[in-house]
C-alpha cells in the first residue's frame, strides 16, 4: 500500500542511515510530497540556518500517490534555499518519484556532509553511500549514463546535479531524465553543498491498492474525461509552449528584464508552431495520460545535433524574450545547456536580464562584466551561462543570484525584479491581477506555479466561477474584485496536489473541469483506505500553506514582502497590448486583505491563533 | 483479437504496463505486466511497446503438450517460454514470464492509451 512506504533519514557526516515508517497520523495531516517534505523541514528551520550548513536537511519527498496508476508522478525537493535565504521547495517530473517509490520509500532525508562526493544508490529496501570521484566534474547527462552503466541496469532512475550544483551556484538544480528537473530555488547547490552528485533509484516492489477493483474502473473514467477536455488536448500536442503566443498578445510577457511585455507580430519566431518544426514526438512523465513534453533535435545550422525534451514555454520565456533574444535555437541551445550543467533556466534567464539592464542603464559597466551585455545578443547569452555554472569571470558574480547586488551596487536592487529574494519568472504580471498577487504570496518566493490563477484568462461566466470559488469572482483578468479569493483557493488546491503527485496541469488550472478535491478523495480512498473528505482535504492544503507561511514569519517575512518589484506599481506597461496597465497599491491592498482573511492570517500575513489551533499546528 | 503497435505514438508514460499489472495481479507493478515499454530516456530515440503478437505459429511453445488456444488465455507463463520467443515479447520478472492473455476480449491497456500507440486489430 502507498502508506507502507518508508522514510529514510541519511545523515552523511555520521555515515548513519535510519529508516522509518511514516506513521498514518502524519499522512492524515500532510499526506506526502510536499506535505510531509514541510513538516520535516519546519522541525529544522531557523532564520540562522545557513543553506550551505550540513544542518540544512535536503529532503526527497514522492506524493502520496506517487507511483500509482495516478495522474502524473511528481516529487517535491525542499530545503532552506541558498537563492532566496527562505523557504526552497521545488517539483519534479518525470520517472524518478515513481521509481522511489517502487524501491520501498516515499522520502528521503539528506543532512550532515560527506566528505568526499557520494552519489546513493535506493534499490528495493536497500541504501548505500558510494564515492562519486569518477562523476565529479561531469554533467547531468553524462552523470546519469555513467551511473546506469555503473549499475549495470537502464532502468535505474537518477536524480543528479552537474558542475552548477558542483560549483554552488545559487540557482543550481537537480535533475533528472533528459529534462524533468527541481529547477527553482537552488535544491542543487544544497545537494552540492552535502558533497552529494546522485541518486540513483531502481524499484520493483508491488503497489499494493486498498481497492483495487474499484480503483481501476474510476481511475479509467476519470482519465477518460480529463484526457479529452480541450486543454488537455492542446498541451497533448503542443506543450507549455502554447502559453506563449498566448501570453504574448495580452502583454503578459518579460520583455528585457518586464521593460516592455509583448513582442508584437515578432511573437510567432518563439511560438509553439514555430517549435513544432525540430519536434520529433511528444513524451509523458510516467503515470500521465497527456503527454505535454516535446522531444526535439536540431538538425542543421550553428546549433546543429542539439537535442533534448521540451523546451517549455518558462525556460523559452526566460532564455529568449526576456533577453530580447528571438532566436529559438539559440534560446533552445541556451535551456539545453542549462540542463546539462544543472542551472535553474527560470533564475538563470532571469539574473542575465537583470544585468542587462543593468548595463544598459550604466549602473555596471565592462569593469565589472568584462564584455558589452546587449539585449539578444546570442554568443553573450551561452557565453554567460558557461561561466556562470563554472563560477569564472562575470559568471561568478551572478552565480550568487541576488546576493550579486553586493557587487552591483544599491542602485541596482529597484532593477532585480524578485519577490522575498526569488526572481519573478518569464512572464509580467502588471495585467491579469490574480498573477500579480499569487506571485506576490507564494511562499518560495516569486513563483508562477504556487497558485497560478489563471481561469479567469478564460472569460468564463461569473456564476461558473462563484460556484468554483464559493465566493464572487470577476471573470475579467485586469479586475482586482475575487482575485484574493482565487490566489487562495488555487493555493491551498495546489498543496494538495503537490502532497499526492498529481500534477499542476492535470488540476484545476486552466480548465475548471479537471480533477480536483472530489477526485483527489476518492482516490485516496480507493488506494490507501484512507477516508479523507475533500472538506478534510482542503483543512491539509491549509494547514499546509499555514505551515509554510509560519516558517516565513520566523524569518522575518511580513506583509510588506508580500509585494511586488516597485516596477509594477509605478511605471504603467509602455507600449503593446497591454499598455497602460499598472497594480493600483490601494487595490493590490485589499486583494492582500481578502488573500489573509481567507487563509485566516492577519493583516501581517501571520497565522491566527485560532487558525493555527484549527489546524493543528504550533507556531 | 490482437493488439497492434504504432510505436511512433508511444509517450512513454508507462500506464499501459501499471493497468496491465493491476488488472491481473490487483498490485501496481510495471515488472509484472505484459506489456512493456522499452525506452532509453537518455537519447531521444522513441519508445518501443512491446507485447505478445499472437502468433499463428507460437514458437513458443514446441516440444510442449499445452495446447495453445488454452494457453493463450492464460497470463502467467513459465520463463522458459519467453527464451523462444522471437520477438522478446515475453516479459520476464522473477521466474515467471508475463503473457498477453487480451483480458479476455477486452484489453486494459488499450482503454488508457490515450496516444493510441497501441490499439485493437
């Protein structure tokens, strides 16, 4: 049963392994995943806690269903992010949860450090510390197929970092496959930081199910009806990368560092249809029936023999329109080596822009960049990211994401468009206001996925919405009215899903007809024979997100970090589709009010007493 | 009955293998299904379902008494079968080999290939 699996604490300084069953009270109250990854991670989490000190516990958490036959199989890897100095947390695609849980093991905690590089090896029950000398200095591909090799088996799954995570650079990832990876908030450079390269993961183990004759006939038909709504259709085919042109005609886009949000009649050179060309067939994370990832090669030119999965809509966003760069090979060159050397696309776009910018403006020069930034300017864009995840030359200093303000000057803080330390993503979110505000409130810093309340881009009627969100919504993207109540109803469902494993897409996200609390019920009932209402599911989301917020607040994060880059609330969009709009702070005010209230925080943004003792939790 | 492969449309997700499994067995376990998708996730070659043909001819089974029509209802083979056949369409954990029995009549896998990889002829 998916509540047999095991926790196993891997303390590298003391070369103990511990391993544990996770008691049925602590899945009642977070579930999995992301769940049981911040009840882990608050029992260590103080505002002195170096991210870079072993006591900094890196923790590998599979969702509750994970592995089963379910909707997506994600994993979530938290730990106090070196990117931001807060709260990190980051989701992965792909085989590897799945296979960790076939091994026995539903989380992993990594604490202490070794002292020579280990990669470890999961199979069946069992857990073993080896050296990792030989993988050393290689990157995330070459790591993977070194270890199958090693390991003499091509099933084994791997979870690894590449010299950026080697290297500590702040913004490193982990990752795994071709493409899955724990992009944001630095989860590789605290991998990097316990001298951990890999690991490597193999299962066979039965999933035994609670029911299992009534879990498959509502598991197909469930599938069955998700599988044919028109979005699900549209990414089946397309990809993430049909939000582009989308976002691109309402002016929702990051154009050099959110100084303009369109590129007009220019957008079709990075559009999906445009990716379609080196496209050679569409890929699935294991247990998901849509099949979003596309498997590409370029095949001549400069960039000739680049192959790779996706690219998404985020990284070609922050990789390509975000520097002005129009040039989807060069920007899927730029991602694929991101890959390999394990940097996080988002952050890596992201800290490049705002240089540019910087350069532009004259508030750093070549003393400091040793080469001219220019908006779009290819060879600079790759020649970056080299030596930002070999830490050489320039690289070095924006290797260290936002802390490089130190080096850049006061003046270039009001540029870095970050939210509680986290750079905001490929996108500008001073139009559709339930963006700006769930960027503003999520608590891994600036982060499109935390909420991503995005229904209202449909114009569905408002009575559609009311009923969705049990309270009056404006189903216009620019109005502020509901936009509260949509950040948090999208919050509290995305715990929820990021704890089971189910992924983002397969919610409701973009379709108010996908899976949500009613389904997520009773699949868990059908697997584990937990009798979880979705009244008591929605309880975990909040309880969840309180938890989270209650970290924060131990670091001093308030109401006034709840917020947006200066940017948005004082220079209106310039030109494009969007032009004129800007966040009102009276407004973004009362969106905030209502966003508390509902989770019932205060006007600080900290949890009730009587909130916390609702839902159990101690401050 | 037979199920037929377009491995161009495979994405791999591998929900053919874990309904296969939980169909016959009542656990979810890719080893012990019928269906297999070989993959090599570290290139970008395409994925390959790979499942019993429902030979004619069942090289499979000579120099056995078993009777093939029966036998091919069934869904736990012994191993040694899987050595002949041609095509590697047995699948082999532990010391059993996995046969694609067609759920009799009415395949689970083909119900959640939402690629239409595999499909009925």
């Amino acid at each position: 049963m998916p509540l047999d699996r095991k926790i196993a604490f891997i303390n590298l300084t003391a070369e103990k392994i511990k391993v544990k069953p996770i008691p049925v009270a602590l899945r009642k109250k977070f579930l999995g995943g992301r769940g049981i990854n911040m009840h882990l991670l608050s029992r260590h989490y103080t505002p002195s806690l170096d991210p870079f000190s072993p006591d900094n516990p890196l923790i590998f958490g599979a969702g509750l269903l994970t592995g089963c036959l379910s909707f997506g199989s994600r994993l979530s890897i938290t730990a106090k992010s070196p990117e931001s100095g807060h709260l990190g947390d980051s989701n992965m695609g792909g085989d590897f949860g799945a296979e960790l849980v076939k091994a026995g093991f539903s989380h992993v905690v990594i604490s202490g450090k070794s002292p020579n590089p280990v990669y470890i090896v999961i199979q069946d029950n069992q857990i073993e510390i080896r050296d990792a000398k030989k993988l050393t200095g290689l990157d995330t591909l070459e790591t993977q197929k070194k270890l199958r090799s090693a390991l003499k088996d091509d099933k084994v799954q791997i979870a690894c970092i590449g010299p950026a995570g080697e290297n500590l650079v702040r913004f490193a990832a982990i990752r795994s496959g071709m493409k899955s990876s724990a992009g944001r908030t630095g989860m590789g450079a605290v991998m990097g930081s316990k001298n951990v390269k890999a690991l490597a993961v193999r299962g066979t183990r039965d999933i035994k199910l609670s029911d299992p004759k009534k879990y498959l006939p509502y598991y197909l038909a469930t599938m069955k009806s998700l599988a044919g709504t028109k979005w699900a259709q549209a990414l089946g085919k397309y990809g993430t990368p049909l939000l582009f042109s989308r976002a691109n005609a309402l002016g929702i886009l990051s154009i050099r560092n959110n100084q303009s949000t369109s590129v007009g009649d220019q957008g079709y050179r990075l559009a999906a249809e445009a990716l379609e060309l080196y496209s050679t067939g569409m890929l699935a994370c294991f247990s998901c029936p849509v099949h979003c990832r596309h498997r590409f090669v370029i095949e001549k030119g400069q960039y000739q023999g680049t192959r790779g999965e996706g690219p998404e809509y985020g990284s070609i966003g922050s990789l390509g329109s975000k520097l002005g760069n129009l040039d989807l090979e060069n920007s899927m060159y730029a991602i694929e080596l991101c890959n390999r050397y394990g940097l996080d696309t988002i952050s890596t776009g992201s800290y490049i822009a705002w240089a540019m910018e910087l350069y532009q403006r004259g508030i750093i020069d070549q003393k400091v960049t040793k080469r001219p930034l220019v908006w779009g300017d290819r060879e600079t864009i790759t020649d970056v990211i080299h030596q930002i995840a070999h830490r050489k030359g320039f690289g070095n200093i924006l290797a260290e994401g936002p802390f490089a303000q130190k080096v850049f000057g006061a003046a270039s803080r009001d540029y870095l468009m970050e939210i509680k330390n986290s750079p905001i993503e490929m996108t500008d979110e001073r139009l559709p206001k339930s963006f700006a505000l769930g960027m503003a409130t999520a608590s891994r810093g600036a982060c499109h996925m935390r909420s991503r309340a995005s229904i209202d881009v449909l114009g569905l009627p408002e009575e559609v919405l009311k009923k969705l969100y049990g309270g009056p919504v404006s189903n216009d993207l620019a109005s502020y009215t509901g936009k509260g109540r949509m950040v948090w109803w999208h919050e509290v469902l995305n715990a929820v899903s990021d704890s089971l494993g189910i992924c983002r897409f397969l919610t409701v996200f973009s379709s108010p007809h996908a899976l949500q609390y009613r389904e997520f019920s009773r699949l868990i009932t059908l697997a584990t024979g937990l009798d979880l209402s979705p009244k008591v599911l929605k309880q975990i989301g909040e309880r969840i997100c309180a938890l989270e917020k209650i970290m924060l607040v131990k670091d001093g994060i308030s109401r006034e970090h709840d917020t947006l880059p200066k940017r948005y609330f004082d220079e209106p969009i310039p030109e494009g589709p969007a032009r004129g709009a800007f966040i009102s702070r009276n407004e973004f005010d009362h969106m905030l009010d209502d966003y508390y209230r509902l989770h019932g925080w205060n006007k600080n943004g900290v949890p009730k007493k009587n909130t916390l003792k609702r839902l159990g939790l101690k401050t | 009955m037979k199920i037929t492969v377009d491995r161009k449309r495979c994405s791999g997700c591998h929900l053919c293998e874990l309904v296969c499994s939980l169909f016959h067995g009542g656990s979810v376990n890719p080893e012990k299904s019928a269906i297999r998708i070989k993959k090599d996730d570290l290139t970008t070659s395409m994925n390959m379902p790979i499942l019993c043909r429902q030979c004619k001819e069942m090289k499979c089974l000579p120099g056995e008494k078993a009777e093939g029509e029966r036998e091919k209802k069934k869904f736990i083979w012994d191993k040694s079968r899987a050595e002949r056949c041609p095509f590697g369409a047995l699948p082999v954990f532990g010391n059993k080999a996995y046969h694609c029995d067609l759920c009799q009549e009415k395949p689970q896998c083909v119900k959640v290939c939402t690629t239409q990889a595999i499909s009925v002829r």
